[in-house]
C-alpha cells in the first residue's frame, strides 16, 4: 500500500504562491483560511529560501494526540484526517502542530472560531469518496479520482513533491546526486523522523 | 393487617427513592460515530468525468501503479530531460 508524503525541495522554490492558489482554487477554501502557505526565511538577503507549508500528515501526529474529542483519524495510505462533524474548534491542535497547519475559519458571529481545516492531502474526508457533502467540508477528493495533490501538480519547478513516499524520495534522491547539493528534506525529520546522521534537518 | 399495609408502603417508598436517585445519574458520555476509517480512495468516486484514465476503480493494485506512475511523470524531469 502507497504511503504518501510530501517532499519540499528548497533549492527549486522560486516562491510563486501557485501551490497556495492551486490549492484555495481546488478545494474553494474561504477567505481567511490557507491550508497550504509559502514561507520564506531570510527574505531580501542573499541566499533567502521559501518553503512552502501544510499538514505533512505525521507519522506520529501530535494534533492526534491533544485532539480532546479524537476527531484525527488516519487512512491505510497514512493521511491524517479529520472529522468535522467532531470537530469542536477548541484549537488545541493548532497549538500542537509544529508546521502550523489547522487553521480556522473566521467569519463566524463575533469572530468565533469555527470547525478546524487543514489540508487532506487532496483525500477528502468521512463523506462518501466524491460527494457534494464531501467536497463542501474537505474540498476535492484528487486521491479518489487517481490523482496527486493539485499543489504538487500545479507547482511550476516541482518544487513540491506529493505522492507515494518511495517513488517521491527516489525523485528527490535523483536531483541531489545530480546537482551535487541541497540534500536536507525541510520537516521530514518532524513529521516522520529522522534517525541520526541521516542527512535530513527539522 | 396493618403491618403488611407499612411493608408495602415502605416498598413502595423505596422504589420511589430508587426511581428518583436514577433521575440524577449521568447520561453516557461515551463517543460515539467517530469515523476510524474512512472509504479507501482505490474504489473511485463514481464519477468518471473527474477521474484520471488508465486504472480501474475498485483494484487497489491498479490504484497505486496509477499515483506511481503520475508522479513519475508528473514530477521527474529528469526523465524528461537528459
């Protein structure tokens, strides 16, 4: 069974916010939420880097843990999601995510914070694969439909890796060994672990 | 006579008292309907107007063969490019 997982290749991000908009766009995301966001360290210095940040669908999912109403669930591929209907919105999960991925929506009455959302790795949610009450919750199910996430596939330098976890470290392996640099995966070793020596930074 | 009419109320009290310290338990507050599984993706959505071509919905095999193979050409340019 696939195992899937993103790879983020810092040396080929030239920052374009086109895996954000694929994203927003695919799923209808409401204003004020960004399951997926560039980040960029350094920036205006020489040598700056963008990363491009969402759910990396931990092994060991800390929003899983805290979760008081155990909404996370994982699938046989190793997505992490969530149910909404479950969902209380008390936040503790945006608290325990190192990449700050929940996010919540804030045009509720008084600025309340609603039912928590974050990326689904382009896997829907609980809803029946494909479904109107799927798609309205969770956005498009790509995974289903025998597709990648639509940020991966949208991104213009394939910066961004999605899919399953040998064939997408096998890509990246293959682009280090051919330009000689840039071998440190950003986040892998938090969101998969990283045993010691093994060349990948947090 | 009028002992077995004193048995009777107490039972009848008691069951009253039972029946009252009931009222004041606790509903169970137990989760219920908290999805751990969810419909594995290789069964489709049904709507074959959004699906990709080339694998069959329902075969996991043909699934998973179907992601390898997007993301290798999807995302190795260096297949493409010498």
């Amino acid at each position: 069974m696939a195992r899937m997982k993103f790879i983020w290749d810092e040396e080929r991000c030239m920052e374009c916010n086109g895996c954000v908009t694929a994203c927003k766009n695919e799923h209808e995301v409401p204003w004020g939420v960004n399951r997926r966001r560039v980040v960029t360290l350094n920036d205006g210095v020489p040598g700056e880097k963008s990363i491009s940040v969402a759910c990396m669908h931990c092994s060991d999912a800390p929003c899983m843990a805290v979760c008081p109403v155990n909404c996370f669930y994982r699938t046989d591929e190793g997505v992490v999601l969530h149910d909404k209907d479950v969902c209380i919105g008390c936040g503790y999960c945006s608290y325990a995510c190192p990449f700050g991925a929940p996010q919540f929506p804030s045009q509720g009455t008084f600025g309340v914070r609603g039912k928590m959302d974050k990326c689904t790795f382009c896997a829907g949610g609980p809803e029946a694969n494909g479904s109107q009450a799927e798609f309205e919750k969770y956005g498009r199910n790509r995974l289903a439909e025998g597709k990648l996430p639509a940020c991966a596939e949208m991104c213009s330098t394939k910066a961004l890796l999605a899919g399953d976890g040998d064939v997408v470290a096998d890509i990246f392996r293959n682009r280090v060994v051919q330009r000689g640099k840039g071998a440190e995966v950003w986040g892998w070793g938090t969101a998969y672990g990283t045993k010691a020596g093994e060349g990948a930074k947090s | 006579m009028k002992r077995t009419a004193l048995r009777w109320a107490t039972g009848v009290i008691a069951l009253g008292l039972a029946a009252g310290l009931a009222a004041c338990g606790e509903k169970p507050q137990v989760l219920t309907g908290v999805p751990k599984s969810d419909t594995a993706p290789y069964t489709g959505t049904g709507v074959s107007a959004f699906t990709a071509p080339g694998w069959q919905a329902g075969d996991a095999t043909s699934w998973n063969s179907q992601l390898k193979a997007r993301a290798q050409y999807g995302m190795n340019d260096h297949t493409r490019s010498p």
